[in-house]
C-alpha cells in the first residue's frame, strides 16, 4: 500500500496512547479515521483534535470482546466512510504480574478476554468486509517486545502478547495471493496511559475501583528513575512499506 490518501483506518484501543498516535499519523496522511474505544469521554477527547485540524475521522463505542458490538461498529464505520482499508487491532490491557499459577482466574479470564479474543474479533469481523470490497488493504495488530522476549514476572501479558505475534503471522500467511497484507507491531517500554485506561476498563467490564497511580519511590539516596522517552511521529506509510518490503 503505497498510500493512505482516501483509505479508512478503523482503530481500536484508538481514543489514546499508540491507537491515537497511529490514527493521527494516518490522518496527516490523508486517511480517514474511525476510532473505536471503550471509553465514549477518551473518544470524544480524541475527536475534536481530528475536528480542530479538518480532517475526517468519528468513533464509537466498542467492548472489542463483544463480537455483536464489533459488528455494529464496523457497520458504523461503513455508514460514515464507504468502506474499511485497514484495521488496526490496538486494544488492550496490562495483565496481573506474577507467575502464571498466582494469577486469579478472573484476570486470566480478563485477560484472554481482551488482549486475545478482542484481537480475534477485530480479524474475523474485519477482514471479510475488507476482501468483500477487492481494495488494497491491510491489519497491523498491536502485541508488544514482550510478544518477542518474555518479560520475567509478567507470565499472563508475555501469553496474550505472543498469541498476538502467531495470529498476525499466521493471518500474513494466509491473506498471500489476496491485496490485503498483515503485520504486527512489537513495541518495547515508553510511556503511555495504558496502567489508567486498563483500569477504566476493568472498573466498566468489572465493577472495579479505579486506583490512583503512584510511580514507585526511590529510597534514600538512589536517583529517581527515568522515563522513557516518548515516541516520536509515526510514519505509518513507511512502516508498511518496509513490512512489504521484508516479504510480510
């Protein structure tokens, strides 16, 4: 895809953090945006910077782990765009820590729920309108470095995140001979709001509390540790250009 000019993004996950850089780089771009998300005040938050800046974009409310939601979303999407070029399975949550015989069943539940099923929904509802329409178009799914080299400790996120990995190989493999290509992307450690949006969205699918976040103290006489650094702009066309490039 040698450009996102006219082409419709349906982001997930899409109303903060990597969803949102990656639907304003896209936007720049020239493509419309539709944003999906289960937080209708992020979304609304995120709209008016696409509003503000005159380009296209809506969004609605999606639990990505209800595949009737998914359904009615996606046909937003159409009714507003046309037609859907490229998903962007972005939703996600962090994952009880601790080894995987520690973990309650209700967040390994959760966690399927979300960081796997919630990807799976996003290809099989998708992927066949995408096909259906003959145009060039694409899904990037976000997994995570941990997808790649498992974080010590964080058993439940390391599953979710390399289930993502095999899904989007697979799903590369399996759209060859079509016009629509796969990738998945492995960010490592930066800064985002994930810890608050995970905990807005167990506090609605769960009936959790929202806990304020306090960064770990350093003790007495260590150096406050360092933040990473946040992402620079996407340059999302070149990054599917170069996935191209590699046989993906």
């Amino acid at each position: 895809m040698e450009s996102l000019k006219g082409k419709t993004l349906f982001v997930t996950g899409g109303a903060s953090g990597i969803g949102l850089g990656i639907a304003k780089a896209a936007a720049v771009e020239g493509a419309n945006i539709f944003i999906a998300d289960l937080r209708q005040s992020a979304i609304d938050e995120s709209l008016a910077w696409f509003k503000e800046n005159n380009y296209p974009a809506a969004g609605a409310k999606l639990d990505v782990s209800d595949r009737s939601a998914f359904k009615v979303a996606a046909d937003a999407a159409e009714a507003k765009f046309g037609k859907i070029h490229i998903l962007i399975n972005n939703a996600g949550i962090g994952c009880a820590s601790g080894p995987l015989w520690s973990v309650s069943a209700e967040d390994t539940d959760f966690a399927l729920r979300i960081n796997l099923v919630g990807v799976l929904n996003g290809i099989q509802e998708i992927v066949p309108r995408i096909l259906k329409h003959g145009e060039e178009g694409y899904i990037v799914s976000t997994a995570s470095k941990a997808g790649l080299i498992p974080v010590p400790g964080c058993g439940l996120y390391n599953l979710t995140k390399q289930a993502v990995v095999g899904i989007s190989e697979t799903l590369a493999s399996d759209l060859k001979g079509t016009k629509v290509g796969a990738a998945v992307l492995c960010p490592g450690p930066f800064t985002t709001n994930l810890g608050k949006s995970g905990q807005e969205v167990e506090a609605e699918l769960l009936g959790r509390e929202i806990k304020p976040f306090l960064p770990p103290q350093p003790k007495d006489g260590e150096e406050p540790p360092k933040r990473p650094a946040p992402p620079a702009d996407v340059d999302f066309t070149k990054i599917m250009r170069s996935i191209d490039e590699a046989g993906a």
